[in-house]
C-alpha cells in the first residue's frame, strides 16, 4: 500500500538554526497538510497546501514557518529560525481531495530537537 | 474550552475485553476521523465517518450527529491494540482537523 515518506525522522538543531523537514506524500494525493505534536499535547493542524499555494493556515503558521512543493514528488516545511518552542513532532499528511470521504494518510512524523 | 474531548483519558483493560472510547465534540462538522498513535509516534487513520456506523474487523465506530458525539469500539481487545486512540473533527468549510488528547489504552494479557 502506498505511504506517506518523511525524512529525517529525528532532527537535531541548535536554536536560531534553519531546518527544512521533508515528505513524499502519496503519487496521485492533490492535497498536503503539516501537523505538529508538541510532546504530551494534542496534535495541532498548521497548514494545508492545494494547488502550488497554501489553502489555510493556523495562527501557529507564522512568518518562520514557509512550505514548498519544490518538484512533483516533494513537499517541505521549512522554519527559518528554530525556537526551543518548535520542539515537536511534525507530521505531514496528504489526501486525494478534500471532501468530507476522502481518506488521510499520515507520514511516520520526524521529531524536531531545538536545543 | 476543547472542542473536542474524549473519555476515558486513559483505560486499561484486559485481554478479551470489550472497550468503548468516546468522543463529544462541540463544533458543527464535515466528518470525524479516528486515529491511532503507535508509541513509536506514527498514526494511523482507522475510521473516517459523517454518519452512522463503520466496522472493520474487530473495531466499530458509530456516530450521533444531533449529539455530536461518536464512540470507537474494539471487541475481543488483544494486546496489540495498546496505543493510544485519537478523535479528530473536520469543521465545516475548514481543511484541517482538530484533534482530541488521546485516549490510551493498555491491554493486558
């Protein structure tokens, strides 16, 4: 059965660095989403992505956080400038369409270390 | 206030046993999703429902949209079934879920 890929799966980078976390989401999928779990806590939406453009965001979605799907196959979260608060896991999901029967699969997550 | 909650946060039961999660939710919705987290953190999507009731193999989910509220069931629980179980509701005109805390189960053998 065809899966959602995320690489790596831990990263650990120094406050202030850059880090760009990535997923291959399932090949005939047309919608992506990132996810972040904050350990202990509830999993929290962040962005969603249809169309080469972001199609909703969280008030977490700020101006540090930016996605890309730079090819056909990849799709990238980037954060600009980590905080010790960007500790979490980030899951990224995708989806065929997005009505209220379509499925999401979700990627393994990568656990992100700020220290 | 959540707009999500589940009960019970936490169950432990044994194996063979009949278990019951539940979800209320306070937001109109699309659908509802059930979701398991494995302790290694990956999740899994089980059930995705806007009315009624869907079964896959030892598990049943219903839902009650007048109540706003749906239940997850797993007959015969067995030990691998010990991860925790996550409501999630797609808002109405919204992509993106929202999630309940978990519920984590514990079966014993």
């Amino acid at each position: 059965e065809p899966e959602v890929t995320q690489t790596p799966s831990h990263q650990v980078t120094q406050m202030g660095q850059e880090v760009i976390l990535r997923c291959v989401p399932i090949s005939n999928h047309l919608y992506f989403y990132w996810y972040r779990q904050i350990l202990g806590q509830k999993v929290e939406f962040l962005v969603s992505f249809y169309n080469n453009e972001i199609s909703e965001k969280s008030e977490i979605f700020d101006d540090q956080f930016s996605v890309e799907r730079p090819d056909g196959s990849n799709f990238t979260l980037k954060i600009r400038s980590t905080k010790l608060e960007d500790s979490a896991m980030y899951f990224c999901a995708s989806s065929p369409d997005r009505t209220e029967y379509s499925p999401l699969h979700f990627g393994n997550g990568t656990r992100l270390t700020v220290t | 206030k959540n707009e999500v909650e589940q009960s019970p946060q936490n169950l432990t039961a044994q194996e063979g046993e009949f278990i019951t999660i539940n979800c209320s939710y306070s937001v109109g919705i699309s659908a509802l999703h059930w979701l398991q987290q494995h302790p290694g953190g990956g999740i899994v999507s089980l059930f995705m429902l806007s009315s009624g009731k869907k079964k896959h193999g030892r598990l049943i989910a219903t839902i009650n949209i007048q109540e706003k509220h749906s239940s997850l069931h797993i007959t015969a629980s067995h030990p691998r079934d010990s991860a925790v179980y996550i409501c999630a509701v797609k808002k109405g005109g919204s992509e993106k879920l929202v999630f309940g805390k978990g519920t984590k189960l514990t079966v014993n053998p």
